[in-house]
C-alpha cells in the first residue's frame, strides 16, 4: 500500500512540535525537525524521521540533554573544541556548520570538534548549509559507545561505519557526497532485521569470518560484523577511512574509545572552506564545473542510463518530494502518531 505523501512544512512543524513537547526550546526542536525532514526530502530514509522516536526515547530517558549549550573547550578562533554535553548532535552539528562558516569566511578556513553529542542523523542533509554560501564543507562522525564494523581481516568490531560528507558548489547543483568506512550501515542493517529481509550482498560477516547477507548475525553471541568499504577484496581502503576519522572525530576533541562508553552518541569533525581566500571562488567553480562536465559526459556502461554526480538523484528528490509531497517510509508515521497521542500533538493531514 503506498503511504500518504504530506507537506514537508507540515512534517517539520509536526516534528518541532513533538521535540518542543519533549522538552526541546524551540530552536533545538526546529533545527532537529527541518534536518530530519531534509534527509527524508533526499531519500536517506533511515536517517530521517525515523530516528524521531529514537530521538523522543532518548529524551524521556533523560540520555540526549535538553538543556544548555555546549562547553567550549578550547577555541583559537580558526579551531574550535566543544564537549556537547550529550545535547542534541543534530542541533550541535549543524551550529558547529553555522560557526564554521562563518569563521572561514574571515580565516579562509575553520573547523569545529565535537566530543559528547547524541546522534547527528544524516550528514548530507547539514552541506547545504554551507555550499549554499558557496563554501567548500566536510563532516566526519563516528560513535565512540558502539561497534558493529571490523578492521580489515579481523571478525570482532572496533569502529562504527564512520560516515563521512563533502560538499562543494559548482556552477549548477552542489556535489554533495555522503559515503562511510563500512560496506552498509547500521540503520539499514536494522531496518533489514526487523522486516526479516536480508541483504542482495554478502555485506556482513559470522563471527567466524564468513561472509553473509543475513543481518541476523547480529543477535550471535559474539555478533557478527560489517565490512569496511571495499568488501573482502579491498576492504583495506574502508579500514583506513575508519582510523582516519576516528582520528578527527575521537583523537582530536579528546574522547573515544579509551573512555567509558556513555549510550548512543556521536564524535563529530565539521571543517569549512572558503575558496574565496584561495585561488577565488570564480576559479573553484571553473575548475570543478569542468570536472562535473566531463563525468557527465563520460559514456555510460552497458544498462546505465547516465553518469551521475553524488547527490545528483538526492537533489531531484528533493525538488519531487518539495512539489508533490513527501512519502515517509512505511510505518515511520504509524509510529510517531503514537508519540503524538502521547504528547497531545496534532497529526498532519495527508495531501494525497
């Protein structure tokens, strides 16, 4: 059955709604609620409203904060450390975006660590906040309290997927790349589990080291794995990804692994660009609009329709999605209509 589409105005005010009942002031709730509509509006749909009633639990538990700001631990105006006290990573990321931004615009370049924050959600969905300025952006993130992924040849987990995002202007869309150290992550792993499918890869590993599709392995005692990037042939490349970004997102701000875990979180590393105060922005866009040209015109394999840049098919979704509405995935709004009882919020009506 194909589920309703509604207003994504709708969805974010629904949303903000539901935060600011949880305890969120509004600019806590709003920021989270426009970030996880924005990843629906892309089509990350495991990492979009579907965390909002993970995100409503963590807050009833008291585990997400929902007061305050972050602490400043040091900040030398070009580098900025924050300890987030376990507030909202959405809302914690996209200021350290915000700062970032504005900082390299002075600087040429800047960069935020963030030690204890809840989980970020999606990373693609806070680069337009800086390309959109027409800024250069990369966000790392990494859960210091959880491991589900690997290092290449072994069979018990030590990192998360470790997603990582770049984006940066052209002279038409913003490239917008969203990729991680592991083969999958743990959102799809999830959503396969409890809808008893499986993957069409052997993506996973049995905790003897057997390449699997069943994300069942997850419930052995030990757990299975994910496999880095790269798979069992070069999965050393994902490996590397891995240590690179816990490095940025753990070694930097100073907590991690070595620590005591805290619950569901997040380690993040937010840098911003600012081509202007190098060769000129002119020049940038020259240079990379080239680039996007020429995978454009490359002549596809046999079956492919085109060449497409990353964030290419999450930019016409969103367009679609903005002018016809948005179609969450199936049970997300089954869900939250329940947190909506229970918080007295509305229900957005559908629009088809």
């Amino acid at each position: 059955m194909t589920e309703p589409a509604f207003r994504a105005e709708d969805l974010t005010q629904f949303a903000t709604a539901l935060f600011e009942r949880a305890g969120l002031d509004r600019d806590k709730a709003q920021t989270m609620a426009e970030l996880l509509v924005e990843a629906d509006l892309m089509g990350h749909t495991t990492h979009g409203l579907a965390l909002a009633g993970g995100y409503l639990d963590e807050l009833d538990s008291g585990s997400m904060t929902k007061d305050g700001a972050p602490e400043v631990i040091a900040d030398t105006g070009v580098a900025a450390t924050w300890d987030g006290r376990r507030l909202p990573g959405v809302w914690l990321t996209a200021q350290a975006v915000d700062l970032a931004a504005a900082r390299a615009q002075v600087h040429g370049l800047a960069a935020v660590a963030i030690r204890r924050a809840h989980h970020i959600a999606c990373l693609a969905a806070f680069l337009p906040r800086a390309t959109e300025k027409g800024l250069v952006v990369q966000i790392a993130s990494s859960d210091p309290s959880a491991a589900s992924v690997a290092p290449f040849g072994g069979t018990r987990a030590v990192f998360t997927p470790d997603p990582i995002a770049f984006g940066f202007p052209t002279d038409g869309d913003p490239v917008l790349i969203d990729i991680s150290a592991s083969i999958t992550t743990n959102g799809m792993s999830n959503r396969l589990l409890a809808e008893g499918r499986t993957f069409e890869h052997p993506w996973l590993l049995t905790a003897d080291g057997t390449p699997t599709h069943d994300p069942a392995v997850f419930r052995t005692d030990p757990p299975g794995t994910i496999l880095p990037t790269g798979g069992l042939d070069h999965g050393h490349k994902g490996y590397g990804m891995a240590l690179m970004i816990e490095a940025l997102t753990q070694g930097l701000p100073g907590f991690g692994r070595a620590d005591p875990p805290e619950g569901w979180g997040a380690s993040v590393w937010v840098q911003v660009i600012d081509p202007a105060r190098f060769a000129g922005h002119a020049a940038f866009v020259r240079q990379m609009a080239w680039t996007v040209a020429a995978c454009r015109a490359s002549p596809p394999r046999p079956g492919l329709g085109a060449v497409r840049l990353p964030g290419e098919n999450a930019m016409v979704k969103r367009r679609a999605a903005l002018a016809d509405g948005l179609r969450l995935y199936p049970g997300v709004m089954r869900g939250l209509a329940g947190w909506a009882d229970k918080l007295g919020v509305t229900v957005p009506a559908a629009i088809g």
